[in-house]
C-alpha cells in the first residue's frame, strides 16, 4: 500500500480482499460497526487503512472515523459498498484511471 500524502493507496485486489475482511456478515455492505469491530479485532488491518484502531465515542478517534466513513459513502446511504470502498481506497491523487477500469456491476447481470 502506497502512501500519497496523508491518503492509503490499495491496489484493487488489496482494497477487495480488505472488504470481505470486514464485511462480518457477507451482505456487501460495511456498517460503521462491522468497520469498527474490524478495526478493533485487526490493529494491523487499521495500521493499513490509516485508521485508529480503538475507536471511542468520546474522543478524537471517532470524528476521524466518521468523517472517512462519510468520504467514502458517496451514496449516503449510511453503509458503504464495494465499490465505495474500492473506489475510495485505490484513487490517485488527480487521475481518474480507476473510473476507466472494467469493473463488474452486481446489477448488470441478466435477470
């Protein structure tokens, strides 16, 4: 995982298969809390994705939290899926090359 600045690049692959780790329950959507308990379980895993890994109600670690999570849910929809969480963990600062990639949509595939 590279650094550009203070934001963590992943590869796609990285940024997928750290997806599945949270996702606790296999739905395709991260709560905050799966992405909390995850973080919480896995310092190494928070380490990665340039997180705290203890987040608290009470202090700085969380306002830290909940504005990535609100970055990366582009849909507001108050869960973040693959492609929010790729697509926010593997940009490049100033190209749009991830926006070029083949990616395949769950919703695409015939009925």
């Amino acid at each position: 995982a590279l650094h550009s600045g203070s934001a963590i690049v992943l590869s796609r692959q990285e940024a997928v298969d750290v997806f599945r780790k949270i996702d606790a329950n296999q739905n395709g959507e991260i709560s905050q809390i799966e992405y909390i308990k995850a973080l919480r379980k896995d310092k190494t895993l928070a380490r990665r994705l340039g997180l705290p890994s203890d987040i608290r109600q009470e202090d700085e670690s969380r306002r830290v939290f909940q504005y990535m999570y609100g970055q990366m849910d582009t849909d507001e929809s108050k869960s973040i899926n693959l492609e929010e969480f790729v697509g926010y963990y593997t940009r490049k600062d100033g190209s749009d090359d991830i926006f070029n990639a083949p990616v395949p949509a769950i919703e695409d595939a015939p009925p």
